[in-house]
C-alpha cells in the first residue's frame, strides 16, 4: 500500500503546489520551496504627453493655405498659399492648445501641440502624439509651416499642407534695409 500512497502524495502535493503558485501571482515554484520570490509586475500608467518645442502663440494667426502632393511643387504651393491671405485660414488660441480645422468637417476643433518621441512636432486633437486625426509639422520657421497628415489616406486626399503667414493688416511686406555707404 505504501507504494501506491507515495505517487498518490506526490502528484497532490505538485497540484497543491501549483494551485497555491497562482493564488499568489508567482510564475515559479520557488519561491514557494526556500527560493527568491518573484515581484509583481510594476502596474501599466499612462504615457505623459511630451511637450512639443513649438508654442502655441508661435502658430496663432492669419495664414495662406495651399496643399501639394509631389515634392516638387512645393515651391509653386507657397507662392500659391501666399496668395491666399486674402481668404486667409485662422489658427486662434483655445484652452487646450490652438483652434483649427480638422479633416473632413467645417468645424474648428481645439487642438493640442505635442511632442513626438521621435523628435517630431505634431498637431491635433487629444494628448497622444501620431494619433490618425493629427498632423506632423514637417517644418516651421515662423514664416512657413509644412503639416503632413499622419492617416495616409487622409494625406492622400489632402495633400501636405503650405501655410505662409499673412502680414497684419494694411500694412505692406518688409522691404530689405539698404547697406550703409
């Protein structure tokens, strides 16, 4: 009898064992037997948004707008968003970030200004840089913004954004200081 009690015992004790080892979150038996226990994995928290190296106030304004889709036209779409200032699109400063158009509604949304971290600027609703509904700004120099939609059939449709800003105003385009004689 006491060779058929032994196996008997020992598959129990290996089901107890195992049974009691998922009870406590462990992925091993040893730290049930003597051995280094295993910690918990640390709890899943939220990525913090990464603030973008370009401002808000730096994009609010009056701005020409025109859309390219090869890369070669490029210079021909800023001469043409430049002559768009006087129907010029309006980038105002909201809560959140700015005021702008979205895709695909004629609603101005609140949008955010975010850092990618891949370096990258974007600009769009929520906290989440690269999200569908965002745009990537490509380049900005205070004069001349590139946004690219991040959907590729969005950006398909749209093309990459040109904007130029518009002067204020009535007032005339700066003209370049002489050299003094």
């Amino acid at each position: 009898m006491t060779c058929t009690i032994r196996p008997l015992l020992a598959v129990l004790l290996g089901s107890a064992a195992v049974a009691l080892a998922g009870c406590t979150g462990g992925s091993s038996l040893s730290g049930m037997f003597g051995g280094s226990q295993t910690s918990p994995p640390p709890p899943v928290t939220a990525g913090v948004a990464m603030p973008a190296s370009i401002r808000p106030e730096e994009i609010v304004g009056r701005w020409g707008l025109a859309a390219y889709h090869r890369p070669e036209d490029r210079a021909r779409t800023e001469a043409a968003a430049l002559n768009q200032c006087a129907q010029p699109y309006v980038i105002n400063r909201s809560s959140t970030g700015v005021a702008m158009l979205g895709h695909d509604s004629p609603a101005v949304q609140d949008m955010m200004l975010k850092g990618g971290p891949d370096g990258k600027n974007y600009v769009g609703p929520g906290p989440e840089a690269g999200g569908a509904d965002d745009r990537e700004i490509v380049s900005f120099d205070g004069r001349v913004m590139i946004l690219r939609w991040v959907d590729p059939e969005v950006a398909s449709r749209y093309g990459t954004m040109v904007l130029v800003r518009c002067g204020a105003e009535g007032t005339k385009p700066a003209r370049p200081k002489r050299a003094a004689r």
